[in-house]
C-alpha cells in the first residue's frame, strides 16, 4: 500500500482513481498521520485471484447447505429457526 498526502491526492484525485481501479491501495495522510484509505471497491481486485476462488468456493458450500442433524440448512433456513 502506497502512501500519499491529503493534498497531492487532491489535485491528482482523477489520476489516482484511474491507479486505483487497477488494484492499487493508498493511505491519505494530512501532515504525515494516516486519515483515510483508498482501495478498489471489487473484492477480487483487492485480494488476489486465490482469495477470490476460495470465497467463491465458500459462498457455494453455504448456500448448499450443511448436514445438521440429519438435516440440510443453508444460511438463510437457519436464521429462520
């Protein structure tokens, strides 16, 4: 993650966004003190194409549903319950 100050980010704010959309993280700081982070919004761009898979992975085995006592839930039945 790249560091950049409050006032640079400001008159380059088009440019860093573009940098951003690529996959790029900054931490804003105002007279060198972190305030704010700037990060892709897309969860696959942000972690990493392994990451992605895994969740992905996991998401289907929750919507599946787990074996709970002989019986078949996914997520939302168990909030039901």
């Amino acid at each position: 993650m790249r560091e950049i100050s409050l006032a640079i980010a400001s008159k380059e704010f088009s440019e860093l966004v573009n940098v951003v959309e690529q996959g790029e993280s900054f931490d804003m700081t105002r007279r060198g003190r972190p305030i704010a982070k700037l990060t892709p919004h897309c969860a696959d761009r942000m972690v990493g194409p392994e990451w992605a898979a895994a969740y992905r992975r996991k998401m289907a085995f929750l919507d599946e549903g787990a074996r709970v006592g002989g019986l078949r839930a996914n997520r939302e039945e168990l909030y039901d319950r």
